[in-house]
C-alpha cells in the first residue's frame, strides 16, 4: 500500500503522467457518504494526486484506474469539481453517489434510486419566464448553441447496464430526482416540484448530469440513497433520525454492482478489439513484408538491404576490419512483428536505428564497462521518453524487442562504414552469461539457441 503522504514515482505504480486519463470518477458530498467504499477499496494500491491545491485519490482496480472525491454540498460545488476532474484527469465515466431526502410515498429509508432525470428547482419558472422577453437568448447556451433543457437526463447505456443487474435484496427505484441548494427543501416551491413526480431531492445531482453529461459529454450516473423520508410539506420533523450509514451502504453495494458490471463489459469489449486488432496489425506486417521483399535476418526478424553508398573507404583503424575496403554506408528495413525479437548481436561499425511507423522498439545494450542502457524507440509525441533515432557505437553488445507484442514495427538501420557479415557477431549466452553474470536473465531472454540456424541464414 502506497503511504497516503507519498507521492514517489519509486513505488511500483504508473507515473503521475499516466492519470491523465482515469477510467472512472466516484464522486459524493460528504466523506461520510464514501466510507463504505473507502473501506471496500483499501486493499487495492492508490496514490494521491494533487492538482490546484487538492488532493485526488486514485485506485488501481481491476485493471482501471478509479478516481474517489468529495465535491461539497451543493450545486456550484458539484459543478466546479466535476469540470475540474474532467479538465485535469479525463475520466471515461462519472458515478455520483449520495443521499437524499425521499418525496414518493413508496420510498422508505434504506431504498436507493438510480436516477433517470434530474432537474433543479430554482429555475424552473425561467423556462417558461423568460420566453418572449429580451432575455429569451439565455436559453441557449452560447458555447455550444444548444437549447438549455429544463431536465437533464442520465446516459442511457449506463442506465442499460443497471437495469440489466439483480441487486437482489436491495429495493432499488428508477426515475427523477430534484435538486435544490434549500435544506430539505424550499417550501414555497414544493408544491410545483411535487407535480413533476420526483422521486426524492438532493443537493448536487442536476449540476452534475448538466456538467457532466450533458456540457462536457461525459457518460454519467447517480445513485442516491435515501435516508430521510419528508414531510408533505417539504419540512423533516426528523432531521436527527436520518440514516447516513446504512442508507450509504446499500447505494454503495447498488454502485460496486454497476461498476463491475462496467468492467466486465469493457474488459470482455477490449479482448475483442485486441483480438480484432491483433488480426489486422499481424495482416499489415505481412503486407509490408512482402510489399518490400524482406527476408528473415539471422538475428530475428525480416529485412531487406536498400541501400549502399558507391564510395569505398579504408578505416584508419587497420585491425577493425583486418584492412579490408568497406563501403562508406549502407542502410535496411527491418521489421520485427509479435513475439520475434533482435538477439543480442554486434557489428564492427555504428549503427543507427529509425523509426517509421508501428510498435515502439525496447533496444538493450551492454557496453564494455558491463552498463546496460536501454532505449525506446518511437514517436515522442505518442510514447513519453521515446526518440526517432538510436545510435549503437561499434562493438556494442545489443538486442531488441516490441513492446506491443500484438503488433509490429518496421524500422531502418543505418551503419557506416557499411555493413559486411563478416563484421556481425551473434551472442552465445554462456559467452554473455559469463562476461557480464549480472544481466543473466535478459541475456537468457535475448540469445539464439539455434548456431546452426543462424548459419544457414547467412549463406
């Protein structure tokens, strides 16, 4: 477990650069509201990510990354917290949870509502109001240029995914819940609020479904609790009996169901895309195969030579290449697709390495000093840290791999002087193993056991 305190990329965890895209937002007004499910997440790994002066917990769950908060009673609260996680974290989803004061006379304290529509109370009338005046243009709104609706509705597949679950002991109503910034409600509005049938009010509910779903497009969803039941009136003559707790602990149970649900789904979805995509990636690597007429490389992998300079040049080092001319450089494509990898090898001359296009490549080295460094190769603008082009000096031990090992990555390789076999070296591991022990396991990973296939290769 993370300290709450601590904020070290060091720990085992994604860097904070990763949050910039969380899978879901779990907001609630008070923290009493959150503790049932503070509770229930406690096992699992969290970090805590501050921005403007708040601090944002994060929890690594099933493989998706859950962002619980407060927002603070009340509508300007709601809103502006929601805009802000949507600006800073970018959540796939919004779940709101809470409690509520219930108005249908079937509700009892306990029960949960999924709401379908929420509308605030407040500013109702100007619907109506504000038709005909010179005011008429503040029903649509600028930005967008949308008719602002008097209801705002939940997203109606994640309303889909709720109705598709038993929740089995739980009492659990579908339908509209008003919101008003009047404890427990305003009294000299009820009567109105009453004649559009809500099912109960709260404080925060319209202000998300119209920040969040229906400004910003972000799915979203409310479950509400009740734990109070009003009077006729709008009054509670019972304020002190309400049921924060228990009410809390059935809407929090109604809401891991649905979020697991939406798991599940994702999850079941994404091993069909990557199955999908792993198809087509595989298809594409074949295409450029045979498109170039590459061949396979005796390290692994495919490529073919396209390049050779017409000049010839002799190394002032006369050992290097035992005095013999080379060309002053050449150049190939090389592709590596799935699982295949560049074994551990060297050649007698630099060598650079460019990408073109597909998976970024993992490139190890192992210089003379035993230090292994590693590079990534790719597009910086889509893998932070990576870089266009790597340069491996002359006699450095290197290999290489995908790292999405669904896909492929063509690549070229430049090496001046120019590229001989005669100046390539394959990687025995026990040689390797014994000359640098402390990279044992990913000289194992990387080296050929086939001598006698390398061979043929190069013939």
């Amino acid at each position: 477990m993370l300290p709450e305190n601590s904020d070290k990329d060091s720990y085992p965890f994604p860097p904070l650069s990763i949050y910039k895209k969380i899978d879901f937002a779990i907001l609630s007004p008070m923290p009493e509201e959150l503790e049932f499910l503070e509770k229930y997440f406690f096992s699992y790994p969290y970090r805590i990510v501050e921005h403007n002066g708040l601090a944002f917990k994060i929890y690594e769950y099933n493989k998706k990354y859950i962002l619980l908060s407060y927002t603070g009673l009340g509508t300007s609260f709601a809103a502006a917290l929601a805009t802000m996680i949507c600006h800073r974290f970018n959540p796939s989803y919004f779940l709101l949870l809470g409690t509520a004061g219930g108005i249908n006379p079937k509700l009892s304290i306990r029960d949960v509502i999924i709401v379908e529509k929420a509308f605030e109370a407040e500013i109702q009338d100007i619907f109506t109001l504000l038709k005909g005046t010179p005011f008429e243009s503040c029903l649509t709104y600028p930005l967008n240029k949308k008719t602002i609706p008097p209801i705002f509705s939940s997203d109606e597949k994640l309303l889909a995914v709720a109705s598709s679950i038993d929740f089995e002991n739980i009492q659990v109503f579908k339908g509209t819940v008003v919101t008003s910034n009047t404890f427990p409600a305003p009294k000299e509005l009820f009567e109105k609020i009453k004649m559009k049938s809500p099912y109960a009010i709260d404080m925060e509910t319209s202000a998300i479904y119209q920040t969040a779903q229906w400004l910003l497009g972000i799915p979203t969803l409310a479950i509400r609790a009740i734990s109070n039941i009003l009077n006729s009136d709008g009054t509670d003559d019972k304020i002190n009996e309400f049921d924060v707790k228990g009410s809390m602990e059935r809407a929090s149970i109604v809401l891991l169901k649905i979020l697991n649900k939406l798991i599940s789904d994702t999850q079941a979805t994404e091993i069909s895309k990557n199955i999908t995509s792993h198809s087509n990636n595989i298809q594409e690597a074949n295409d450029i195969i045979n498109y170039l007429k590459l061949q396979p490389h005796p390290e692994g992998g495919y490529y073919r030579r396209v390049y050779e300079s017409a000049h010839w040049i002799t190394s002032q080092d006369k050992d290097r290449y035992n005095n013999a001319l080379r060309k002053a450089g050449s150049s190939i494509y090389y592709l590596l697709k799935e699982t295949e990898f560049s074994a551990w090898h060297r050649i007698k001359s630099d060598e650079i390495w460019h990408y073109y296009k597909g998976s970024p490549i993992k490139i190890y080295s192992i210089n003379e000093q035993g230090i292994l460094i590693t590079y990534l190769l790719g597009d910086p603008s889509i893998n932070e840290n990576a870089i266009f082009q790597a340069a491996i000096p002359a006699d450095t031990w290197f290999a290489a791999e995908l790292i999405d090992q669904t896909s492929f990555s063509l690549i070229g390789c430049t090496v001046s002087p120019g590229f001989e076999f005669n100046d390539w070296e394959i990687g025995n591991r026990n040689v390797l193993i014994k000359k640098f022990p402390q990279h044992e396991s990913i000289i194992r990973k990387f080296t050929l056991l086939s001598s006698a296939l390398v061979s043929s290769l190069i013939q």
